[in-house]
C-alpha cells in the first residue's frame, strides 16, 4: 500500500496476485498501472 500508493482495496488485490504468480488484471482502475509488473486489462 505505502510502497505504490495504492489504495487499501488495491492493495489486496496486488497482494492476492502476487501470492497466486497473476500478472494481469482485468480492471478499469488505472491505479494499477504505476505497478510495473502488472499488465491491466481494459474490457
């Protein structure tokens, strides 16, 4: 959470993905972009 800024909710989101090896994430939220691992997918 402080590491990136993210937002609480965010965070558990980042966190839970990095305990099951994700790197996509299918999301509106563009808070996810500043985490350089994560590939966000726009529908």
């Amino acid at each position: 959470m402080k590491h990136f800024n993210l937002k609480p909710r965010d965070a558990i989101h980042l966190a839970t993905m990095r305990l099951e090896n994700e790197t996509e994430i299918i999301s509106e939220d563009p808070d996810f972009d500043i985490v350089p691992e994560i590939k966000r997918i726009m529908l």
